[in-house]
C-alpha cells in the first residue's frame, strides 16, 4: 500500500521547499512528538475507512459515509479535505493508496468505480466496474492494479503505467476461488503473488499472479485464523486487522513462510477501543496507524480519528 513518481515530484518539492525557507520550523517537526490520534472530520456521518500513509508523512483517508477524501501529515493532529464529499460522483470511498508515480487512487465502494487523481486533486480518470459492484481495495504490481469487489466478490484488474490508468476488467472471478467467497475485502502483493482477506470464512486467499491458481494460506497460531478488513504487508511481515468477534477489533501479525503457503500468527495488538470498529491500516516509520470508522456504531459520533494501533509496531 504505498509510493512514488511523476507527480510525486510535487510531493518531494514541497518538503525540500519547506526546508529551505523554514529550516527551524521542519526541525521543529522531526524532534517534537507526533500525535498519538488524529482527527479525520467532525462531519456526522463521514465515517472514515481506508488510510494511506506515504513516506514523506502525508496521511490520506476516505470517507465510506460520504466519499470525502481527507489529507493531513503525520506531524499535525487535523486533517484537512482534500477531495470534496460527492465530488466527480464518488459518494464513497474506501480504499486509497499512492501509486508510483504519485497518483491518488480511490476505491468508490458501492459507486461501483476506480477513480485516479493527481497530487493537487484534479480529477485524472474515472474506470467503472459491473454494476452493484462494492470496490472495497486494491493493490499495485508494477503494471496493474487489482481491486477486491466485496459484492460479487471477485478481483478485478486495470493497467497501470506512467501514461494512466486502463480499463477495469474481471481478473478472478468467484466461481475460480475456492472455497467460496462471501466478502473479500483486504488484498496486498509483491507483484508475484496476491494475498486476499475473506471475512465471511476468516481465511486468506494465496493467489499466483501469472497462473491464477488459488489456494488458503495454511495457518499456525490463533486457533489457525487469519483474515482481514485492512492489510499491511511488509517483506514476508503481514498484518491484517481483524474482527475478533463481539466488537473486539485487533491487528493481527503474522510471519509468512518463504513461498508464502503458510503463515505463522506472532501477536494480536490491544484491542481498539469499544465500538471504535477499526479497518485499515498503514505504516508510520515505527509505529501503526488504523482508522476508526466506528462502523459497529453507524454512522457513529464525531470527531472521527486516526490512531495508534496499541500493544504492536
């Protein structure tokens, strides 16, 4: 879930800018503590979902509730809007991540679309799926993006070069997977091979890029359960926040083996706090950050906030 290019030259200018006309103010920011939870809206009813973190600090964060898209920095505690509640037809949004290039990606939920824009929020292109898809998230190989539709519960793809985005188009279909799914939702890869969450079962797909061959990972630790809403994925380091049952959220870690067919479960974090419904999930230099969409209270209460994932780096 994360990085880089063209448009990230505006990304980097920025900071390099801010260095050379505010250098006591940046040092400000390296040394002084950065907050232990964020505030995303006060807006009812936005409740957040998806979260991005990229290497520069910047934070994005969607709004299921709304389609609003907030952007702040791991420095401040207030995010800010970055892209308009409804704008461009998105009315909600889920998952979000950078691409490479610098570009933000949006997962428009039950919109049924894929929306692609540039670093200053302008609107680049807008790829729809089936109809009554539900674009949950997605992540990137060199050369495409696959997005997780927890509706027909099936993987689409899209091309992803410098030049834009293409055409969404069924990559993996449900009738392929095994077992059946019922809700696909997180999904995180290393260009060779997928790893998908299925809540509906609490198992989590391996599924080989080139063949399309599906397999469950084979579990070790934690009565053998590992699924997730959000995933992270860092070398053979997976985490997934995962719905324990009766309101009890945690991030789960797990340490896949070296051709990914099994994992071993190390440690839960501390629970999220009640009815705080924790969903995604991203990495901030040594600490974890997840969103609290308090789903299990919808539309739950403002203020809506990003936070600390306790007990876990």
């Amino acid at each position: 879930m994360i990085p880089r290019r063209t448009a990230a030259t505006i990304l980097l200018a920025a900071p390099l800018i801010a260095a050379t006309i505010q250098p006591a103010a940046q040092a400000h920011q390296l040394h002084c503590p950065r907050p232990q939870t964020y505030v995303v809206s006060t807006t009812p009813g936005d409740t957040p979902e998806g979260i991005e973190v990229t290497p520069n600090g910047t934070i994005y964060v969607t709004s299921v509730g709304t389609g609003a898209v907030y952007r702040g920095t791991v420095h401040e505690p207030r995010l800010k809007p970055f892209l308009p509640a409804g704008s461009d037809g998105r009315t909600a949004a889920t998952g979000v991540h950078v691409d490479r290039w610098g570009r933000v990606l949006v997962a428009g939920a039950g919109t049924s679309k894929l929306y692609m824009y540039d670093a200053r929020g302008r609107l680049l292109a807008i790829r729809p799926a089936a109809d009554g898809s539900f674009l949950n998230d997605f992540a990137f190989t060199k050369d495409a993006v696959y997005v997780t539709d927890s509706a027909h519960n099936q993987i689409w793809r899209a091309s992803l070069t410098r030049d834009g985005l293409g055409k969404l188009r069924p990559w993996l279909t449900r009738d392929k997977i095994k077992p059946i799914p019922y809700f696909l939702n997180g999904i995180v890869t290393d260009g060779q091979t997928l790893l998908a969450g299925e809540q509906g079962q609490d198992v989590t797909y391996r599924i080989d890029l080139r063949t399309k061959a599906v397999t469950t990972l084979e579990i070790t630790g934690a009565n053998g359960v590992l699924s997730g809403d959000g995933y992270l994925l860092e070398g053979r380091r997976l985490y997934a926040v995962y719905n324990a049952g009766g309101g009890k959220y945690v991030t789960r870690f797990a340490l896949l083996n070296q051709d990914w067919t099994k994992a071993e479960v190390i440690a839960d974090s501390m629970p999220g706090a009640t009815n705080a419904t924790p969903t995604t999930i991203a990495r901030d230099g040594h600490r974890l950050l997840w969103v609290n969409s308090q789903l299990d209270a919808a539309p739950g209460t403002p203020p809506y906030t990003v936070s600390v994932v306790p007990g876990l780096r």
